[in-house]
C-alpha cells in the first residue's frame, strides 16, 4: 500500500512541478483519493479520499482565494517535490520529507 501512496504523491509532484514553489504562501489542495481513483488504485481510494496534499504555488491561479491560519498546518511534512502533505501520511509514502513550517497566513485557493 504504501509503494501506491508513493506513486500518487509523487505523480502529484510531477503534474504540478512547473507551477509549485516551496516557500509560497499560495497553495491548492489535491485529494489524493482521487488521484488514487485516476491511476487506478480503487483498494486505497476510500482511506485516502478527503485528505489532501497541498501544493504551495508561484503564483496565484483562477478561482476563490481564503486568507487561513498557517498554524493549521501543524505535523506536516514536505517533500522533496514541494508538495506538503499530513505527517502521517509523509510516514505511510515512505517517501522522503522534511517537517514544514507554515507561513503565518496562507492563501488557499479553491479552483
């Protein structure tokens, strides 16, 4: 299970990889049970639907944009692609990451 959350996080960091920016302060959230539904993971898309894997981007995109506490962020983790996603979640990837420190106020963007 844990070589299939890999793939999709890292699939996440490749489909983004132009537009992510590890230090920003604008981001958008990917489900990655559905990610796991589109590479055709159908046993992990039920535990992994609604969490999400944040992309920080370089610049805004179109869409609704909220202001939100960056201390809601607290145990996540990055990875080496840019993409921040729940410690526990860093944990079961087995993918290396580094522990994320959050902006004080983060731009979420709904899109």
């Amino acid at each position: 299970m844990s070589n299939e959350l890999g793939e999709i996080l890292t699939k996440i960091g490749e489909e983004f990889k132009e537009e992510i920016s590890k230090e920003s302060g604008i981001f958008l959230e990917v489900d990655i049970g559905t990610q796991a539904e589109k590479l055709g993971y159908s046993n992990i898309v039920e535990k992994y639907r609604g969490v999400d894997a944040v992309v920080p981007l370089k610049h805004t995109v179109d869409g609704m944009k909220v202001m939100i506490d960056g201390r809601t962020f607290v145990n996540y983790a990055q990875l080496e692609s840019g993409v921040v996603i729940p410690g526990y979640i860093a944990k079961e990837a087995v993918l290396p990451y580094k522990r994320y420190e959050a902006h004080e106020s983060i731009v979420r963007v709904f899109g």
